[in-house]
C-alpha cells in the first residue's frame, strides 16, 4: 500500500479505481498491485507482463495516461517488480526502450507514458538506462477501435531511430500489449538499427 504523499494533500485527487476522494490509488483498492507475472509472445516477440488486464488495470492506466494522475508512476512502479526482477537477472549492462507515443497523445497528455514506465525500471536496476530513441511518424492513427490487421497497417513503418542502437542490448517497455502491434514495429526498427532485443516489458497483457 501506497501512503499519502504531501501532492495528494495540496491538490486532493480520486482513487484510480473507486474513484472515492483521496490519494490516487486507496487502500482499499490497492489488490490490484498485486502482480501476476506470465511470459507471453507476440509474432517473433517474447515478453513479461506484470499482471493480465481486467477493468480495475484499466482504470489505473486510464488515470496515469488520461486523467492527468501521472503521480501513479510509482504504484505502477511497485506492480512491476516482477519485471525488476527479470532485469536483475541479465549479466550484461542493458537499455530500457519505450515505445513511442503520437504526437497528438504526447500534446494532449504532457508526458510519454512508456518513458515514465521505463524510469520506474531503471530506477530499480542498476545496470539499466533509458534510452528514448524511438520516434513515432505524425500520419499514425489513433489505435483505439482499431481491428488487429488495421493495427499492423496503421503502425507498419512508422517509427525511426532518432539514435544510434547498434549493439545495445535492449528491452522493449510499454504500459498494454494487445495485438502487439506496437511492441513489433519497435522490435523491428531496433532491430534493423543493430540492437540485440531481449524481449518486451509491459504492465499488462490484454487479449486481442
């Protein structure tokens, strides 16, 4: 259980999930915390997901992503050790990549989801750095209420590399894997750019 910080009393906020006044996430709704770590596998994408999706995770993402309750971080943060965990067990020093967001999100929200995710990782192990180098093109439609194949041809060539990969050992980092559109544009274009992709690192996992 999260406790109270001194944001939380200067400007009050909902509980993620019940939505009663209060700190972001209150203690009676802080189960869902609780991780539900599982492999899963997208394409030629091998992942770890902290937990599976199910409407309280919803809410908790739609708050840190779309409410402006970005202060979430660090209890998604807790809900992730188990993909601390994983990180901890790699020899070699390695990079946390997160997936890019559209410019529109990125206008709208202030912050990089991805980006807020992967610090949280890095913060935790000390043989992991963030590195931002995934750029997402302008023409890329919202993903929402798209089918699985729409999803393919929305994101199919859309990023580039606004650094040079080449030779990084890299993970992937984003908040949902669905279709796992997203996670195998990435993978490709780190791909392409000479990193070594371990694998994916997502919150959750919801079924396409």
């Amino acid at each position: 259980m999260s406790k109270t910080g001194l944001l939380d009393v200067i400007f009050p906020s909902r509980c993620a999930v019940c939505e009663l006044p209060g700190p972001n996430l209150c203690q009676g709704c802080d189960f869902v915390l609780e991780p539900k770590p599982h492999v899963f596998q997208r394409g030629k994408v091998l992942g770890l997901a902290a937990t599976s999706y199910s409407a309280e995770v919803a809410k908790l993402l739609i708050a840190f992503k779309d409410r402006g309750q970005f202060a979430l971080a660090r209890e998604l943060g807790q809900l992730m050790e188990p993909l601390v965990n994983e990180l901890l067990q790699v020899p070699n020093y390695l990079y946390l990549v997160p997936a890019p967001s559209r410019v529109q999100n990125f206008a709208k929200r202030g912050f990089q989801p991805s980006l807020l995710l992967a610090r949280q990782l890095a913060n935790r192990v000390p043989t992991a750095k963030v590195m931002n180098c995934l750029l997402l093109g302008s023409e890329v439609r919202d993903q929402v209420g798209l089918s699985s194949a729409e999803r393919f041809r929305n994101l199919s060539g859309s990023m580039r590399l606004n650094q040079s990969v080449a030779g990084k050992t890299v993970f992937l980092v984003d908040d949902v894997v669905t279709t796992g559109a997203t996670i195998t544009e990435a993978w490709a274009t780190v791909s392409l750019g000479g990193a070594i992709v371990l694998g994916a690192l997502v919150v959750s996992e919801a079924r396409a």
